[in-house]
C-alpha cells in the first residue's frame, strides 16, 4: 500500500492525500509537480521517471479501504536534491525515456 507522505522530498512543499500535485516513482520517491519539471522527470534517488500519484478516498465507499482505515504517512522525508549531481545524472541518461532506462 502507497505511503502517501506528506511533501516533496525536494522542496518540502505540503502533499495531502488529495492532493493533485503529488507525483511518485516506482519507489514511491514524492515529489511536487514543479520539481519533477525541475528535475527533468528523472529521480534522483533511483533514476526512474515519475506518474501522479493515485488518491486514496477519504470516505469508505467500500468497507475499510479509505483515509480512515488506511491513513497517509506523517513521516517527512526532505533531502534536498543536489542539482549539480543530478544533472550528471540526467546527461548520463541521454535523453532515455523511463521507459528505457
């Protein structure tokens, strides 16, 4: 089950459950839309691209699976990406996309 932590990794920006902005890599690195443009969608724990995080309901639609049963993490992870190491990164993956990486 997805974590749904509550910001980016990057920028620390506030992520809810709800939010939109939310975009996660198959690691579930998060981080806000604005960084993933930032960081040209390579992630720069794993290298892999990113995709919108899915929303969690908040209401039990279905018998135990929502927020309530389920809740988001509280656990912050902000490690602010060194831009200058991730751009070896980015050179390094040539324009691949995630796909091929």
């Amino acid at each position: 089950m997805l974590e749904l932590r509550p910001t980016c990794e990057h920028c620390n920006k506030a992520l809810p459950p709800h939010s939109t902005d939310a975009m996660i890599c198959s690691f579930e690195c998060t981080f806000c839309r604005d960084c993933v443009d930032l960081l040209q969608n390579v992630c720069p724990n794993c290298g892999g691209g990113f995709t919108p995080r899915p929303i969690r309901p908040a209401h039990a639609w279905l018998p135990g699976v929502s927020l309530d049963t389920s809740p988001a993490s509280r656990r912050i992870t902000h490690k602010h990406v060194d831009l200058e190491r991730h751009a070896a990164l980015v050179a390094m993956l040539d324009g691949r996309p995630p796909e091929r990486r």
